[in-house]
C-alpha cells in the first residue's frame, strides 16, 4: 500500500555538536559556536515523508463515519481474483495499524482487543490499499492472502450460496410434501384393510377385482358391470 508524499525539503537549524550525527565533512569549516544551517536531504525527505504520513493517516480517521461503539465495517477483499474474503469490524487503532503494519487488522467485540488476521495462524492479509466507501462508513482492505482466510480452510469466509439454501428448503418441502401424501394413503389404505376384514373380505379377492378392472377398457368395465346388475 503505497502513500505518496510531498517532496517538501526545508532547511533545519542544529549546533555545531550535532555534527557528531552527520556524516564526516558535512559540518566541516564553521565555528562551532555558532548555529549553522545544515540541509540533510535525506533526513529531510524522511521526516517530511512521516509528517505527511501521519497528517494523512489522521485526516482518514478523522472522516470515517464511525458507529456509536466507534466502530466501522471492514471488508477484505482479494487484489488479484477480487473474492471476497471476509469481514470484520475496524475501531481508530485497528485502522491505523493496517495502515502502518500493510497487515489486515480488526477489532474483536467479544474480546474488546485489536488482532490481526494470521497472527495465529500465519495466513496474513498483506494490504496493497484500502478503499472507503461514498458515505464512508465502510472499508475495503485490498490484499493478498498468504493463505486460506476462513478457520474452516477455505480460501473465503463466504461460500455459502442463499440461492442453493433457497433450493434446499424447497426440496424439503417437496420431501415433505410426497411424506404426508404417503402418509395419508397409507392411513387409508390401513382403515379399508380392517374393514375388509371385518366383512370378511380376503384382500386377494380385491386384488382379482383391481386386475380385472385394469385389464379391460372403460366401455367393457362398465357392460360387464350393467349385466351383472341385470
């Protein structure tokens, strides 16, 4: 995660003794009771680099829409494939730290302490940058798992379709569906076997009936039927 940073080069003031810190023949020449101005680039451009890291770190904090606990959504996403990870929730410190670190770091509520993904087991989130949403009260931590992220060892804590939940309780009902169906016929079929055997109806002469009935079509089914009533 790159921070650019103003290339601001200002002289500082130091006497003479902290020549000792610079580099031979800096400080060379000048009265060492006197106060010299001494422009040290790359000191110069190090600390101007800080500064401006820091202004930037704290005007980001300042502009995050944070929830009453202090708190804001954070959202890991892959740099390379653009899966989704996972998702946490971030305080001030936790932000600040990713910042710092380039590690994705969260704020646990049940333990009410920062931690940082991988710090247990070395599956770090190496942040290449972080997004903040149009009302800026979420984030997106940009990165590069080192390995799987969710605890179940999978690449994404979100591999859990709604669509095939969806699926899956419609199937249920469906099983459902044809087991009461099943069950209703077999109490009815149960109650018509008691009452052939208190009629002292065999269920093979029921059966004999259902063959022959199957076994003829409608037109004959029914003269059969008229010249036995006649």
């Amino acid at each position: 995660m790159a921070i650019s940073s103003l290339p601001c080069i200002q002289p500082i003031r130091v006497p003479f003794k902290a020549c000792s810190f610079f580099p031979a023949g800096v400080c060379g020449g000048f009265n060492n009771k006197k106060m010299i101005n001494v422009v040290v680039f790359s000191s110069l451009r190090k600390i101007s680099n800080d500064i401006y890291i820091e202004y930037k770190v704290d005007t980001l904090l300042g502009s995050i829409k944070w929830d009453d606990k202090g708190l804001a959504v954070a959202i890991a996403q892959n740099v390379d494939t653009g899966a989704i990870l996972m998702q946490g929730f971030v305080n001030r410190d936790a932000l600040a730290t990713t910042i710092t670190s380039r590690k994705a770091t969260f704020f646990s509520r049940s333990r009410a302490t920062l931690w940082t993904k991988g710090e247990t087991s070395n599956n770090f989130i190496n942040i290449y940058d972080i997004f903040v949403d149009c009302d800026r009260d979420s984030i997106i931590y940009l990165g590069k798992p080192d390995g799987p992220t969710c605890h179940t060892g999978l690449e994404t804590c979100y591999f859990t379709s709604i669509g095939e939940k969806q699926m899956s309780c419609a199937e249920r009902w469906r099983r459902k569906g044809q087991f009461m169906y099943c069950l209703r016929n077999g109490i009815m079929i149960y109650h018509a076997m008691v009452l052939l055997r208190r009629k002292d109806v065999k269920i093979e002469n029921v059966l004999e009936v259902l063959q022959r009935r199957f076994s003829q079509s409608g037109i004959e089914e029914k003269q059969s039927r008229a010249s036995t009533e006649s």
